[in-house]
C-alpha cells in the first residue's frame, strides 16, 4: 500500500490505506447506501446525503482526491453537516495539505454540537486522533461501537485507532467482528489483509485469503489487487505480486499499480526495470503522489549500494517538488528531507546530514507557520529536536544525543514519537557499545521496523547472543515493502545470514 505521506500525526486513515487516483465515480458504486453502512448524518440535505454517501465510497476504494470532491460538494450543500467536514478531514491527508485537514477537523468540532450522537463520537475520534490522544479517540471510538452495535463501521473505526496504539490484537478482533455483522463489508477485509501482512505477529497466508475474498467481493476495484499483491509480496511470492499489481494498473492507471510493481522489480534486483515502472508511476501520478513516487525512484541506488547517489537524487526531487504544482509541497518537502537525514545519519555523512536537518527545520517552520495549532508545532519541534540528536549521534557527543532524544518525547508524548526517540537511544548505545542498553531502547522502538530490528540483532550479535540475531536478519532479509532504512541494510542483514548458515 502506498500513500502520499504527510506529516499530519494522523486524522484517522480509517478505511482504506490505498493509492490516491482517479477512478469509477461513486456514484454508482454508491447506489446501494445500505452496503456502505454509513453513520447517521444530520442534514436534510438529499444532494448532501447523496454526496457523503459517494464520498464514503471513494475513501472505501481508497481514492481520497475524488472523495474529497464529493465531500466539498456535501459542504457546498448543507454547509452545517458536520460529518461531512469530518470525513473532509480524513481525505485531505492525501488530497490536498495537513493545513486543511487540521482546518476541517476544527470547523467539524465546531458544528458537532448540531449533529447526531453517533456523528459527534465520530468526529470526536478524528478530533482526538488528529492530537495524537490515540487513548481518548479509543474511548470514543468503544462509545460509537456500542451506540451503533449493528453497524460494522464504527468497529473499523475502532480497529484503525487500536492499529495506531500498536494493539494489532485487539484491531483483528474488531475487524473480525464486522465481518461477522456484515460479510460483504469489503473495507474490512481490506484492513485485516493489510494488518496481518504488515505487523506482528503477522499472518501471511491468512493475509492472502482476505484479500482473495476482498477480490471476490469487489472484482473490478483496482485496490483490491493492490492489498493482493502486498499480501503476495509479503510472502516473498514477487512475481504473482507484480501480476496483481499490473491488474491493478489495468483496472486505474493513476493508481500506483506501475509504482508497486517497481517495488517487487527492485527486491527481485532488475533495477532497470525498477526505474522504469518508477518513471512510468511518477508520470502517471496526481497531486502529492507524484513526489511521493518519485522519492522511490532514488531509493534504488541505496539498493543497489549507492546511498550517496540516492541522497544526491533526492536533493534534485526537494527542488523538483516546487514545480511539480501539488497540494502540499512544503509537506512533500519535508518528507524528502527527512528521508535524506536517514541516509546521511547511517552513512555517518556529517555534512549532508546537517543540509538535510537544515531542509527538515525550514520546512518545519514553514508548516507550523501554515496549519497554526499548539499541537502540530508540538509535533514539529519534536522532529527537529530528534534531528538535532542525530547531528549529535554522528558527530559522537552522545549525551547530547541523549539530551535530545528526551527532548522529543517531553514535547511530543505520543506514542509513534516516544518509539523514534527511543531509537535514536538505541543507536547512541550500540555506538558506545553499550550494547545490553542498546537491546533495551531497541525494544521500545517500533518492532515492526526493519531499520529497528537489524540495529536490534547487531546489539545482540556483539552480546553473544547469534540465535537471537539470526531471527532478526531472517525478519530484515524477508521483509518485502520499500523504506528508507530498509533500503541501506538489506544487503547486509543478507549476508550476515548467509554467514551464519541460515
């Protein structure tokens, strides 16, 4: 799955984690309201009730810019539907900026007191979500489950927010809930597909037979072969991968199905075709996607070995986005640059990681100046006092690093912010050789990080501990979905198998 990433804590991705593209329009996918099991909405408005209903539809089918016209048209309709506004919010993660996502996620708590129970508890989790009070957005999220115990929505809802608290468990148990109440709700089979291919524990073939079934159920959605395909590469089945992910470009060409099959190129090592499904997806693309795609197309030299290339080429995107006319440059901006202070902390390239740090507190700055609210500069300032501590790391004054690992998660206490800099004490560690505190901070990271577990297995390799590390580098040389990190160890968590006789 891939979506343009923004910098946005998160205003709930609920439904589908899917490309951005154009598509069918809703409308008569949408005919059936009663399939898409919609939360009541408070307005008297057909032509608005007719264009959520849509909406909802586009966000289920994971196409978030067609969505969010329809859900601009619910507003232009009856300008006091405050779900509408809401789910506006959701779409315009990818669509349009996180400034106006923050901006409709505000107006929809403003009108809250107009709406239904149900739509107030649902605002009140995109609301909460949007914070990074993923605990309150539960509490609320296990109220609209009980106010609407006949719906399977709300359990998605619950589901989205429990994946966000790393409760992998308790999402399955909800998703698995609402396809038990409704066993044609395809968006649920779509989230459980990509939970159990994506986070531990992980469940691969189970995985592969939900997105069948979401297959089955939606034959001629083209994200339907996008969650077959991720389910196909995360079993290491790459070629039956990249032939559902040319289906998925048959059925909608601006999806990112050409993007996907790049990725499996570059695992199976054919780079030149990687970059050529690369450049094809990047001239493809709409709006944010199409830096989004293009930061790929410079992750193949890290592949190849080359991650000073990589970070030179993505310099020429940083600059690139500013003619490239999407939403959110600013928002694409910064991810690129936070991508190239990954390549350049590894590499231990002192001077390309301050010009990258130096990217990312500009357009940090930039973005707080834009979306205006205490807890997105919180957010912000989290990420570049992380930044700072990885200037610190490199040039080796690890208590600064320290300093301002800690920094971070007292400005930013969520828990996605609290695991990266608890990564950052793990680097610091396992470069002091401080190796049984490096496991440690290690294990407080994300688990389901590749960059995390090879750095982890490193740690415990140096402690004597190889059966331990083996399992890690098998999790490294297996895992099959493109990140930044991934891409610069890859190769070695390979060979170190290899050594050990695995």
């Amino acid at each position: 799955m891939k979506r343009a990433s923004s910098v946005i804590t998160i205003v709930l991705v609920t439904l589908v984690s899917a490309a951005c593209g154009a598509g069918t329009p809703a409308s008569d996918a949408a005919k059936d309201q009663a399939q898409l099991f919609l939360l009541p909405v408070s307005t008297a408005s057909e032509d608005a009730k007719r264009e959520i209903a849509d909406g909802v539809r586009e966000l289920d089918m994971g196409r978030d810019p067609e969505a969010y016209e329809h859900f601009q048209r619910a507003i232009a309709a009856d300008s006091n539907a405050a779900i509408a506004r809401a789910y506006a919010a959701i779409a315009a993660q990818a669509a349009s900026s996180a400034q106006d996502a923050y901006k409709l996620t505000a107006q929809a708590v403003a009108l809250a007191p107009r709406a239904s129970a149900s739509e107030r508890l649902f605002i009140d989790v995109i609301n909460r979500s949007s914070r990074g009070d993923f605990t309150g957005a539960r509490a609320s999220a296990m109220q609209l489950v009980a106010a609407e115990p006949t719906n399977p929505r709300p359990l998605l809802v619950l589901a989205v927010v429990d994946s966000f608290l790393a409760d992998h468990t308790a999402s399955r148990a909800s998703l698995s809930k609402a396809i038990e109440i409704a066993p044609n709700f395809t968006p649920a089979y779509v989230a459980s597909s990509i939970s159990y291919a994506q986070f531990e524990p992980r469940d691969l073939p189970k995985s592969e037979q939900l997105a069948r079934k979401a297959i089955e159920l939606e034959p001629e959605e083209s994200v339907m072969y996008d969650v077959l395909g991720d389910a196909l590469r995360a079993q290491g089945k790459l070629e039956e991968a990249g032939v559902a992910y040319t289906k998925m470009d048959e059925l909608d060409p601006v999806a990112g199905g050409l993007q996907q099959r790049a990725h499996v190129n570059t695992f199976l090592g054919r780079f030149p075709e990687a970059r050529a499904d690369y450049d094809a997806a990047v001239a493809k693309a709409t709006g944010n996607n199409k830096p989004a795609f293009a930061f790929y197309h410079a992750l193949v030299f890290a592949y190849e070995g080359a991650p000073q290339s990589a970070y030179d080429e993505l310099t020429t995107w940083y600059a690139e986005v500013d003619n490239m006319k999407v939403p959110a440059p600013q928002e694409m901006k910064h991810f690129i640059a936070g991508q190239q202070m990954i390549i350049a902390a590894h590499t231990r390239k002192l001077a390309d990681l301050k010009a990258a740090v130096a990217r990312v507190n500009e357009t940090g700055d930039k973005l707080i100046d834009q979306v205006r609210t205490d807890e997105f500069t919180s957010v912000m300032r989290a990420q570049q006092t992380l930044a700072a501590g990885y200037v610190a790391l490199v040039e080796g004054d690890y208590a600064a690093a320290t300093r301002f690992a800690n920094e971070s998660m007292a400005t930013d206490r969520s828990a996605g912010a609290v695991r990266l800099a608890h990564e950052l004490l793990g680097h610091s560690a396992l470069a002091q050789k401080r190796l049984e505190d490096a496991v440690r901070e290690f294990e407080l990271s994300d688990p389901n990080d590749p960059y995390v577990a090879y750095h982890k297995a490193l740690a415990l390799d140096g402690l004597g501990r190889p059966d331990e590390a083996k399992k890690l580098y098998n999790f490294v040389a297996t895992f099959y979905f493109n990140q930044t990190g991934f891409a610069l160890v890859r190769a070695d968590a390979i060979a170190r198998l290899k050594k050990a006789g695995a």
